[in-house]
C-alpha cells in the first residue's frame, strides 16, 4: 500500500472497496443503516398501493358494468334496426304495393282505375321474373307459362289484355268501373295463388 504524508491511500485498495460493500450490505440487512429512511420508503410504497388496487378495483368493476351495459343496449338496437329475411321484405312490400293499388281502384275517379291496373300489371310482371318466366314484357312471359303449374293463367291473360288497351287506346275509351274492378279481381286471384297478398 503506499503511503503519503496524510496516511495510506485507501480508494486504491480494493480490499477497502469490498469491505464497504460488505458493511453496506451487512447493514441493510439487520437495518441499521438508514433504517428511518427505508420505513419511509416502505409505507409510502405500501400507501401507493393501496391506492392502485383500490383505483383498479373501481376501473374494474365500471369496465365490467359498461360491458353488459352494451351488451344490453346493442341486444335493443338489433330488434329495433335488425333486417329482416329478403323473402319477408318481399312479401311486406309486395302487400304495400298491393294495397296501393287497392286504394286505388276504390277511388272514384277513372283515371286512378287505369293506374291501379297499370301498376298491377307490373306486379304482374315482377312476380313472373321471380318465378324464372323468360321474355321480355308480360306477354312473353305468360306465353312460357307451363298451365298445369300456374292455375290462374287466365286471369292473367284476362287483366293483361285490359292493360294493353289502356296502355294503347289511353283516355279514348273510356272504362266502366265494373270492368277495373274485375281486372283487378283477376290480377288478385293470380298474386293470391303465388303467395304475393
């Protein structure tokens, strides 16, 4: 070890080291050293996590009460906006047309007659689509109906021509209100065999 005039020069020493590092050691653990500081320390830890779990136990329990809050107002908004089956929609529109056309041929104006046939006939029109009928206009169409599967051909036919003067002739001749509401008792025979009304 080498000396000066003041003493030995200790920060050389490694042994000096490791011995300091022993007693900082030895007395952290019995407590000794500090031990004011290291009880301040450990409550204010203590204290902090109190507070944390108490924090997070009310984080959870509004987390989970938000979860079925949701659940239960998502559950609400599906019956009120949920869709409905196509085939269902076609048929709540189909009665809605139809009940168009009934408002129509009530009315005692001869000119909402002729609308309400017009307007049956496409309906007329639209259900031989669906049922895969090809051609181009109902005439077409009705001329590939297979009679042993569309019991009301005739009605259609009937009503159909009825639409054709109307749609030819316009307001030259004039329609009886016997014969309107006899088209469109045939146009309501043919969509009630198919399940339309």
């Amino acid at each position: 070890m080498e000396e000066t005039a003041s003493g030995p020069i200790n920060f050389i020493n490694v042994e000096y080291f490791f011995r300091l590092l022993y007693e900082a050691v030895t007395q952290l653990r019995t407590g000794s050293f500090g031990g004011d500081w290291l009880m301040l320390a450990s409550t204010i830890w203590m204290f902090v996590t109190l507070i944390s779990l108490v924090i997070s136990a009310a984080f959870l329990t509004l987390l989970i009460h938000s979860h079925f809050r949701l659940h239960r107002v998502l559950d609400g908004e599906e019956d009120n906006f949920s869709t409905i089956h196509p085939e269902v929609a076609e048929v709540t529109r189909d009665h809605n047309r139809w009940g168009h056309i009934r408002a129509l041929i009530e009315s005692p104006h001869e000119n909402d007659w002729r609308q309400a046939i017009i307007e049956a006939d496409i309906m007329l029109d639209d259900l031989l689509s669906q049922l895969g009928y090809p051609g181009v206009g109902v005439g077409e169409k009705l001329r590939a109906v297979d009679p042993s599967r569309f019991r009301t051909l005739d009605n259609a036919w009937e009503a159909h021509k009825v639409r054709n003067e109307i749609a030819h002739q316009g307001m030259s001749t004039p329609l009886e209100e016997h014969r309107a509401h006899r088209t469109i008792a045939h146009y309501e025979a043919v969509m009630r065999e198919h399940g339309e009304i």
